[in-house]
C-alpha cells in the first residue's frame, strides 16, 4: 500500500504528467507518429496522434513542455500528415483525406492492411484543430499550425464516406472498398458527426444525424434511466473536445436531458454493477470499477476455484449486459472524472494508495488489470496488462484538465466547425 502524501490536485496533476510523457517518449520525433502500444514492432495509431495533438496544449500550461517545444513537434506531425502519401494506393498515408487506422511508425505507410478509419480520422482532426485553437498568435510557426490543422480538415470529403447512404461508414479499404458497417446507435461517434456536418468544404448530407441517432436505445439499469452503449469509453472521447452541459438535440430535448448527464449516469451504473458484482469476480466494488474496451488476459478458459470463467483479450467489454471477464481499466475511471467525481476520486485513492498499480510503471497506470485470472507470481491483484497504449494515456490527460480548468472545453467553443456541426445537428440551449 502506498501512503497519500500529494494533495487530491497535485495527484492529479501528477498523473497528467505520467501520462504525457508517454506521448514524450513513444512518438517518433521525425514524423510526430505515436505507437498505439508499447509493444515491440508496434505501428501508430492516428487516434494517438489525435490525442497527443490535443494534449499539447495543456502539457504547454502545467509546464511539462515548453511552448517551443510543443511547436515542434505539432509542425511536425502536421507536415507529415498534409505530405503524406494520398491516395487510392494499398501502401498510401491515406485516402479522400482520410487517414488509415494504422500506420507504420518509420514510413508512415498503412500497416497490416487495415482500414481507413472514419473515427479515428475525426479523433487527429479533434486534436489537430485543438492545436489550431491555443496557438493563436501571429508567428509564422502558429501560424502554420492553424493553416495545416485547418487544411487538414478541409480535405476530408464526409459525403464520400457516406457511401450514398445517411449514415457513415465505419471505414474502407483498397481490396473491398467500404466496410459493411455503419455509425449508427449512440456511441464515440458523436464527435465524427459533429465534425462532418461542421465542415465547410465536404460536409455530411442532411439527414446523416438522423441516419445515426435512429438506431439510438434507451435503458434503465440500477435506477437510471440512459442511452446505452456498454463500453464506458463511448460515453467519454466525444466529451474531451465538446461540452455538452446544457446543450440538447431533439433527442435530449424529448428526454429533459443532455448528454453530458448521459454520460454521468452510465458512470454511475458501472460502479453500482461493480457493488452488484453478479458475475461475482474478484477485487470488484465501490471503488474499483471500470469496464469498457480493454486489454485482457486471455483468449482463455479457466477454472478458478471451481469454477469455469472465459477470459478474452483485447474486446470491448461494457455493463451490464457485457462482455465482462473481471478485467478492470482504471484509465477509463480517471477519464470519466468531470462526470461523477464524488465515486472517480476515491477509486483513483483506490488504485493509487490500495493497489499501488503505478508502481514500476513509466507512465502511469498500466492499461488494465484483472484480479480473477490465476497468476504464477506473488501478485495479489492477478494479472496485469504488460502494456501502456496512447488511447488510454490521452483521455487521462485530457479529461482531468476538462476536470480542472475546463480547458478544452473552452477552447472548443471557440472552434467554428464545432459550433457549426452542433448546431447542423439540431442542437441549442446553453452556451451555444
């Protein structure tokens, strides 16, 4: 057990921190791609990038960066993007002004033949256009950001990624054009949408929200009553970058509510399924909670103490329906921090000061943990996921400064294609 010697901010702060300097060390500072996991051979994810790109800006105002630095490397990721290869190759950068999901660290080229991913090409346009927003000065280097971050946005053509249809698809590949899939049902697209219909030169189509929120379900577990997505992360990333208290679509409207209130109730149900605990796993309970997308110990089937449980691996677990295996994420509790801090900070004390899971770890928290799977070692809270990945480190930094200061949020609504696709949306009230 660790002993709480920082005051609740000064280990929050301390935690941005760990968590920045992943982006620190696991970026290649010659194209400014950052490694989705810190595994050997590992290519970049975009949305890494995106999330590195937006935490700039506030790693410039705690100080762990200096605003010359944090230039730099912005410039240099916004250069390689914009230069990058374009086009409808199987080895480009990208495609329509889309990016591919995955790219290799040194070339930049697409890896392992995956897809141009419509999401996480809104996720490096969030942070690119975060960027854009805080350096607003007139030198010729801030400058730059604020044409490339824009030029980059600009370029994306979302009516094409409709493929004729309302809603958008989940991505395309050179071998089999669109994937089958559509953003449809409420989930992390909320954000991708808000972004496309913002756009000046490409926008979505009118009629694409309606496309998306038509497949919405509604639920009403331990008392609450809320649109559903059963991973915690959904109820997370489009909320880094927009502020939805007091702001409504139709659908919100009809309900008396907003989606940041969603978002507190799902967070609210995860700790009361983690009391509930029905699947009876171990180390679950008021203060050690967090189940959504994660890494995990299996594939496996197993019996502990006799009984059979199934182990996965990397799968987007949720509550309360599932999947659950009794791996818990505690990046994705500090990240659901500005929602419901009252059961957030004494789960982070929990995790911090309880289990100690920082403990030998260079960034912070380790990506997850599950205290059920049977270990060989000494470890009384089981096994522990061997790797730290850029998706988990931004939301924590981001999130916690939303918490704190209010900082994204802020700069935001000053973003037009923000306001702009809100209100394309159906959405007002509030600040807008």
């Amino acid at each position: 057990m660790a002993p709480k010697t920082l005051s609740t901010d000064a280990e929050l702060r301390l935690l941005q921190h760990e968590s920045f300097t992943y982006f620190m060390y696991e970026t290649n500072l010659e194209n400014g791609l950052v490694i989705d996991k810190t595994a050997p051979g590992w290519p970049a994810s975009i949305a890494a990038v995106g999330l590195a790109l937006a935490a700039y800006p506030v790693a410039v105002e705690r100080g762990f960066i200096s605003r010359t630095m944090a230039i730099k490397r912005i410039l240099t990721t916004l250069r390689f993007f914009w230069n990058s290869p374009h086009g409808p190759e199987p080895d480009a950068t990208g495609y329509q002004g889309f990016f591919y999901h995955f790219l290799d660290m040194d070339t930049g080229r697409r890896a392992w033949e995956c897809e141009l991913s419509t999401i996480d090409s809104a996720f490096l346009f969030a942070g690119a256009l975060t960027a854009a927003q805080y350096f607003s000065a007139a030198s010729p280097d801030e400058r730059e950001i604020r044409r490339l971050a824009d030029a980059l946005y600009q370029r994306a053509d979302w009516s094409w990624a409709q493929d004729a249809g309302e809603a958008v698809s989940l991505g395309w590949t050179p071998e089999a054009g669109f994937l089958p899939y559509r953003w449809r049902g409420y989930d992390e697209a909320l954000l991708l949408y808000i972004l496309g219909l913002g756009s000046p030169s490409h926008p979505l189509t009118d009629g694409s929200y309606e496309g998306w929120a038509s497949d919405y379900r509604w639920e009403s577990s331990y008392g609450y009553e809320y649109l559903y997505a059963g991973s915690l992360f959904t109820h997370q990333l489009s909320h880094i970058w927009v502020d939805f208290r007091g702001i409504q679509d139709s659908v919100m409207r009809a309900k008396g509510l907003d989606y940041f209130e969603n978002s507190r109730r799902a967070t609210l149900v995860q700790q009361k399924y983690a009391i509930d605990n029905p699947l009876g796993f171990a180390g679950y309970g008021e203060c050690c909670w967090g189940i959504t997308a994660s890494d995990g110990p299996g594939p496996a089937i197993l019996d502990v103490n006799g009984r059979k449980h199934e182990f996965f691996d990397y799968v987007a677990r949720g509550v309360p329906h599932g999947p659950d295996d009794g791996t818990i994420a505690p990046w994705v509790v500090v990240a659901s921090l500005p929602f419901a801090p009252e059961i957030v900070l004494p789960a982070i004390d929990h995790f911090v000061h309880e289990i100690d899971l920082k403990a030998g770890n260079p960034y912070g928290f380790k990506s997850s943990f599950n205290p059920t799977y049977p270990v060989k070692s000494h470890n009384p809270y089981g096994w522990v996921s061997p790797w730290h990945f850029g998706i988990n480190q931004g939301p924590i930094i981001l999130m916690v400064e939303n918490y704190r200061s209010e900082m994204l949020w802020q700069l935001m609504r000053g973003c037009p294609y923000i306001v702009q696709g809100l209100r394309r949306a159906g959405f007002s009230g509030g600040w807008l």
